[in-house]
C-alpha cells in the first residue's frame, strides 16, 4: 500500500539510505571507515583503518554487556556471532573480495537488511535501545524497501526491465555504478547478476516467514500453557 500511494515518494531516502548502508556494512565487517549517506553516495577509506575494526568491536562489547546485565539472550548470541564474522572479513578474507562484496552489497543491503529489519520486531533487546516502540517505525519501512527492490529484480528476472547501470547522481552513463562494476570490473555476466540478487531475495522471505511463524508458534504456545 505504501509503494502504490504518496507515501513512496516520501520514503524514498529511507530505501536509498539502505541501499547506502548495505556498502556501509560490508566496509565496516571488513575492517574500514564508512560513512552512508542519504544522497545516494557512500564515503569508504581506501585502506583498512584499526579505528574502525576497533571501534566495533567495541561496540559490540556494549551490546553484549548491556544484553548480560538485563538478561537479553539474543544480545549474548549476536555480538559473539557478528564479533567473529568481522575478524573473518577483516583479516583472513582478501582485499580483491571485499572490494567485491562491497560492490554488491548495495543492492544486497535492500535485501538482507530491510530482511533483517522486518525479522528482528520479535527480538528482545536491553531497554536502552527503545526497541519495543522503534521496531515497528523499522518494520513498516524494512517491509517498503524490501517489497520495491524485491519487484524490481522480479521484474529483471522476467525481461520487462533491465539491470540497474550508472549512478543515482551522474545517471546511466556513470561506469562507477554498482552493476557497472559487478559485470565489467568483475566479470560477472547478466545472468549470474540478475541470480545473485533474486536468489538471496527469494532466501530472506523464507527466512522471514520463519521467524515470524516460530515467534507466533511460541506465544501460541505460551499462551495455551497460561
């Protein structure tokens, strides 16, 4: 509803921000300085920076000490797991993949983490992040900016557009876009561009689904036992 109304044009810098923070994320996993921008542009240090692998971890280290005091499990499962996929990105991945993963993380990013923002509504995080009232603002626009990439790349899929090229700022034309690079600087060929999108895509609406039906099945559940 919200993509067929007034309101897509409004919510448009959300779903260009995810975009942005997709590259964002991968640059920070692997160890550099980011800054997503909601302009359709994404500041990234050309060399790893200690600053920035430190400076999450230490986050992290937030997190998970918040999630300990207050009892939360999930913080406790979380910043572990995202703790070791950065020091996986950051020292043992190589440069030339990460350059690559941030080149496709962008469109990626629309998927994994508006994907991401719809399945966290159940997760029980500390207080202090004000998450029972901010993951519904999260919900409804992770579900806009996933519906929209998610019937672009149908759309590709089924010849009725084509891929992305260019830039949002310098237009079609701009070698320096995401698919721009992905099919010539990587080598990938349509096919392997348009199945690198639509299969992940098609993975987080499962995951999606569930969560969301574990999550029900166990208040179902409590429910009954009350």
């Amino acid at each position: 509803m919200a993509n067929a109304s007034p309101l897509k044009f409004f919510l448009q810098a959300f779903y260009i921000w995810i975009h942005e923070f997709g590259h964002a994320t991968v640059a920070w996993m692997s160890g550099y300085k980011a800054l997503p921008l909601p302009l359709g542009w994404t500041t990234i240090s050309p060399t790893k920076e200690t600053f920035a692998h430190w400076g999450i971890l230490f986050l992290l280290s937030v997190f998970f000490v918040a999630g300990w005091k207050e009892r939360r499990i999930w913080p406790l499962i979380l910043a572990p797991v995202i703790a070791l996929a950065q020091v996986w990105m950051t020292w043992i991945v190589p440069d030339w993949r990460s350059e690559m993963w941030k080149d496709f993380a962008g469109g990626g990013g629309e998927f994994h983490l508006s994907a991401l923002m719809v399945g966290a509504f159940f997760i029980d995080l500390p207080d202090k992040f004000r998450w029972g009232a901010c993951r519904y603002l999260f919900l409804f626009i992770g579900a806009r900016c996933f519906l929209e990439s998610y019937h672009m790349w149908q759309e590709i899929e089924a010849g009725r557009e084509d891929i992305p090229l260019g830039t949002m700022t310098r237009g079609e034309d701009d070698e320096g876009g995401d698919m721009n690079k992905l099919h010539q600087g990587w080598g990938w060929p349509r096919q392997k561009i348009i199945q690198s999108y639509t299969i992940p895509a098609n993975t987080c609406i499962w995951a999606v689904a569930a969560i969301y039906f574990l999550f029900n099945l166990a208040s179902l559940a409590k429910g009954v036992r009350s």
